[in-house]
C-alpha cells in the first residue's frame, strides 16, 4: 500500500486563508488527501466546522494551530498539534497575540492612509467574523481598492518591512511558545525554519533550548524554505532526534501554495500521535488513518 497523502500546514479563513474550514476539508479530500492539519494562526475558532465536516469524508484531521513567537524582530511560527484549546496558559497567549496582531493591523493601516486611500473599514470588510485580523487581511483591502493587484504583491510593496509602514507585533519567544504547547499536551514544529533570504530564523544554540523544552519536529519541506538551509534542518533533525514534516502550507486564493504540493512521511504523523495528550485526530468514514 502507498504512503498515505499527509499535509500537515493549511489555513482557513478563520485567519489569513480564503475558505471556511468546512471548504478547506472538502477541497483537501478533493484533492486526495488522506490527512491535513487545519493551523490556523494563533486560534483553535475553527475547529469544530472542520471536526463536523471531515467525518463523512474518507480522511483525518489533525487539528492544530500556528502560534506567533518572535526573536527580535525576527518572525518564529510554531505549528502546535494537538493541543487543548482550553488549556489555560496557552488560550491566554494566543488571546494576548491575537488582540495585539489586531492593534498593529490598525496602527499600520493608519499609516498607510497618510499616503493611500485606504480605511479601516475596507480591511475589516476583507476578513470573517472572529478571524485573526494582520497583514493578509490588510493586502486584501488594498487589492480590492486596486492599489496593488495581488496578495502577493501587496507584500512585496506597500506591506513590505522596508516600506514605512511595517510595524512589528508582541508575541512570546520560541521557547515558551515551545513551552506552551507542551504544557497544552500538544506537539511542536517549527514551520518554515529557512524561509528566509538571511537564512534560518533560530541559530543551534536556540535549536537545542528548544529540543530541551519539547521540540518535536521542523518543517523541512516547504516552498519557501531554501534549499541550503533545508540541508542544514537535515543535519539537525538527525543530531538531535526531531521527526520532519512536509506541507503546503496552503491559504486557498490567498497563496499559489497548493494541497499536497508537499507532504509528511508516516512515521513523522505517527510520532505526533504518540506524543500528543491534549486532543485526538478527527477520523472520517473510511480514512486510511482509522
């Protein structure tokens, strides 16, 4: 029997995706996945519209989320699987992360209308009820008002860090991101370790203060990580015994990630089980993963 599809990274519009979890599902069994982890950023809100939708279709669910740290002002994400999202620690964090996220978006987009025709308003028209309001949303707005011509684009340009209008937000370091997720029963990951021109976001002595506080994986691959720095998370998946994971890392419209464009081997998505003590897979009617 082959290897089972696995995708471990995909949004939903709950944050920065453009497909409700229950359409994300549905178009992850389009697409043959026997499995997918829903991460979205720095929430668990949408869960239980995944959770409903994928058990009448033949696949599981992992569900999880990507929790925002930083490291000066370096972005780190952390994919946690599997956590409580009733944990105390960890829903106080991500509640903290979430309402700064919102007032940095707010504090940009009024920096931005100085220079562009852009309100409050049309970012706040570009997301769902409940989402995680940052940057995507913001790119969002200043495509629909034709002031750049995509997502990705807009990224590039005016939401660029060298553009003025950057502001970092608050967020936990990676050690306690590491920490908390640990302390919820989950799992954590590092996503996208070297998606970045200056290289890999955590040097060795961060790495191993992480493996020391739970560390379970790295992201390895990934469209965005660089290829000599995907030879470096190698070396270290394998002098300090962490399982690797493949993903799209798909947002719907909002990316050209595609499902499936990478994926993550089976004994890495068994690990993750094993380790895992805060919540369970989702199991569809007929998934290879019952």
């Amino acid at each position: 029997m082959p290897d089972p599809f696995i995708d471990l990274h995909a949004h939903s519009s709950v944050s920065d995706g453009t497909e409700r979890p229950a359409d994300l599902i549905r178009a992850a069994a389009a697409a043959g996945l026997d499995a997918v982890a829903l991460t979205d950023h720095d929430t668990t809100a949408g869960w239980a519209e995944a959770s409903a939708t994928v058990r009448d279709l033949p696949m599981t669910l992992l569900p999880g989320l990507e929790l925002s740290t930083r490291v000066g002002y370096r972005s780190v994400h952390v994919l946690g699987y599997l956590v409580d999202p009733d944990h105390p620690g960890l829903a106080a964090e991500i509640s903290k992360t979430r309402d700064d996220r919102r007032a940095r978006a707010r504090r940009m987009v009024d920096s931005i209308a100085r220079d562009h025709a852009i309100t409050w308003d049309d970012v706040i028209a570009q997301a769902t009820e409940g989402a995680t309001i940052g940057r995507p949303h913001i790119a969002d707005a200043l495509v629909a008002l034709g002031l750049e011509p995509d997502r990705s684009a807009a990224f590039r340009g005016i939401l660029h860090p060298a553009s003025g209008y950057y502001e970092p937000h608050d967020a936990p370091s990676p050690l306690r991101g590491v920490e908390l997720i640990r302390e919820a029963g989950g799992v954590p990951v590092i996503a996208h370790p070297a998606a970045s021109t200056r290289g890999i976001v955590i040097d060795e002595p961060m790495l191993r203060e992480l493996v020391d506080a739970g560390l379970g994986g790295l992201e390895v691959d990934h469209r965005e990580n660089l290829s000599h720095g995907k030879r470096t998370l190698l070396d270290w998946a394998a002098r300090y015994d962490l399982f690797v994971t493949g993903s799209s890392d798909y947002h719907g419209t909002g990316k050209p990630n595609r499902l499936g464009e990478h994926r993550t081997a089976r004994t890495s998505f068994d690990a993750i089980l094993a380790e895992a003590t805060g919540s369970t897979p989702v199991v569809g009617t007929g998934s290879r993963l019952a």
